[in-house]
C-alpha cells in the first residue's frame, strides 16, 4: 500500500486550465444564467474554510490555485476546525449578517445539519453535476443543498515494525500493553464509533438505540491513555515517532508516508467507517459574490479539479474516469466498486446528525473521566 503521489500534475493542470479561461467555469450554464459577458464583478478573494496540513496542501495544488489562475480571484483558507466555524455561519445567516467565509469544506453530515437549519444556498444549478456519480448527492435532502465530492476511510493505520507478524485483523488487538500511549484517536471519536460498537460485541443494527457496546470498547481504549487530536496531529504523531497505531483518515497516514515515514493501514474484520465530505456555500453573500463562491464549487467537481486535489489526498471522487494514485487501484481505503464497500460501514446522515452531537460528548465523558 506504498503511495508515491504520481498522477497528474498541478503544473499540467495548470497549462490546460490557462489555455481556457475564466469563462469555462460557467460554461454550459442553463438558459436565463449570466452568460461569460455578464459575469457580474469579481470580488478580490474569497474565503474557503478547510482543514489543515496535507489537506489543505491538496485542495490549493487541485482547485483554489487554478481557481485564481483563471479566474484573478484570490482564495483565502480559514482553517478553523469544521464545528468551531459551524455556529458562527448560524449566527450571521439568522443576524442577517455577512457570513465569515464564501465556501465551506465540511464533513456530510455537518453540513446536512447546516441544510437542514436553512442556512446552505442552493447548488444544483451548477453545470459539472451532470457530469457526476450518485456519490455526488446528499442523501435525505432535496436538490443539492450540499455537494459531496470524494469519499474515505477512517482506517487502521499502523507501523509495520510494531506488527512484525503482519496487520492487525481486529480492533481488539489494540488492547494490547505494549500499545499503553501509543494509539492515537480522533478527540470526539468520530471514526471509531462504529467499529467499537462491533468490537464491543455489538450489533451495527443497533445503532443508535443501544450503543453501550461502543462505549464498552471506548473504556477499554481509555486504559491505553491514547492520544487525542486533528488531522495535522495524526501525521506529525507518525512522523515523529510517538504512536503505533490510529483510527484516522488513511489521507493523514499517506501524508506520514510521503515524508518517508513506514506506515501502511487496514481495514480489520469489524469493518471501518466510510463518509463522504462536501463543499456549501452559506445564505447571505453578496449576489456577485454567491455568483463566484459557486463557481469555485463548479470548478472543484471537474475533472481536472478532482484529479489533481484527490490524487494529493488519496481519495476516490465523484466524477467518472480518475487515474487512481499509484498503488492505491486495489487498496481497501480507495474504494469505488460495489464489492469494494462489503466490509466498510455506512451509517446514514439522517442518524448520524441526530445522534453524533450527543456520541462525541459521551466520548469525550469517558476520556475525560
């Protein structure tokens, strides 16, 4: 499962994306949007929240350098975490103020909470999603209040030298002495949930009725002392040494192993989660500036966009026909055939918004206790 990061590269990109220009965005826009002639006045940067390190390393090189490139438009990156941000975008929207940022990049189920508020703009009239699989489309919702636009794992990354006789194949094997402060774990759990309900002994048809199986197996965890953090947190940890193993994101462990950090991931007998991450824009822009918010979005579910941005982050996307990275085609944490998902857990948004507010505070109990 070595990643070298091969595939199309920014600076082909780049060339194709400068032999358009601006108006390619919006090209193929319906009948009654402004046409390329019209575009209403460009604002001098917009703001797109993202997540840190790697990840937002990855959306510059595939969607917001080009995005400028052709457009003039400066892209500015907020990296304030996904939850902090969320309650402020509420506030402006029912201030019937300016929200703080043009675009948000945010997890499906955060931003199918943010839907549900009326707080999104709708998408649908955006051209590339003719152009995109059903992974595109939020599920519950009407129209296209959200786009996705890739999907992952929450793997079992590990260090080969810790697990000499070969991957781990459970969950379980976590429970081990020898991993005392050497597991590390997103801070409110996100991820590990489901395949704790499993190691627990229970049941995935369980959820969300009786998940004490989950937090059976997240108290025997807490004994280990493991480590708590974010995205950039999970590769530095790798990169200097302080964890063997970790429930996160497999992008984090190809991060790790870019810098030359021995690092491989598995999907264990319990299953792993998969999820999907979106872009929104919220109520409240400016009209030339919702105008150019949405067009960043167009622009991120082309295939041009996609294939640089996904390949910096190893992920499977939402529009037919990507190169997958090298060495990734038949990995577990790139999945993008049906028999691919037989061992992935997909819990639907609907009961994921309902209930994660209320499983990250009992994760964070325990942890905490």
């Amino acid at each position: 499962m070595r990643y070298t990061g091969k595939g199309l590269t920014r600076r082909g990109l780049m060339r194709s994306a400068m032999a358009t220009s601006g108006a390619a965005l919006v090209a193929g826009m319906p009948a009654g949007r402004l046409l390329a002639q019209d575009e209403p006045e460009k604002p001098s940067e917009i703001i797109v929240r993202a997540w840190g390190g790697s990840w937002v390393e990855a959306l510059k090189a595939g969607v917001s350098n080009p995005f400028t490139e052709m457009t003039g438009i400066t892209v500015r990156h907020d990296l304030t975490e996904d939850n902090e941000i969320q309650p402020k975008i509420w506030a402006a929207v029912a201030q019937n103020r300016m929200p703080p940022i043009h675009v948000n990049w945010d997890t499906t189920t955060n931003a199918t909470k943010s839907a549900l508020r009326g707080v999104t703009e709708d998408l649908s009239d955006l051209p590339n999603l003719a152009n995109t699989t059903d992974l595109a489309k939020p599920v519950g919702l009407d129209g296209y209040p959200i786009v996705n636009t890739y999907g992952y794992v929450y793997v079992l990354a590990y260090r080969p030298e810790a697990f000499p006789d070969g991957p781990p194949q459970s969950w379980r094997d976590l429970l081990d002495p020898r991993f005392d402060g050497r597991i590390a774990l997103y801070n409110d759990g996100i991820g590990f949930h489901f395949p704790a309900q499993v190691a627990g002994g229970g049941s995935l048809d369980d959820i969300p009725e009786n998940m004490e199986p989950c937090w059976d197996f997240v108290r025997e965890i807490k004994a280990l002392n493991p480590l708590l953090g974010e995205d950039p947190d999970f590769t530095a940890w790798f990169q200097n040494g302080e964890i063997d193993v970790a429930c996160t994101i497999s992008t984090n462990a190809l991060a790790a192993q870019q810098n030359g950090v021995p690092i491989e991931w598995t999907v264990p007998q319990e299953g792993c989660k998969f999820d999907t991450d979106g872009l929104w824009v919220p109520q409240g822009l400016p009209e030339n500036e919702l105008y150019w918010a949405k067009q960043y979005i167009n622009f991120a579910i082309s295939q041009e966009a996609q294939q640089v941005w996904l390949d910096g982050l190893g992920l499977p996307g939402v529009v037919p026909g990507l190169t997958p990275p090298e060495g990734l085609a038949d990995d577990p944490s790139y999945p993008t055939e049906p028999e691919d998902f037989e061992n992935l857990i997909r819990i639907s948004s609907e009961v994921q918004v309902q209930n994660e507010s209320e499983w990250f505070s009992r994760f964070k109990e325990i942890m905490q206790g």
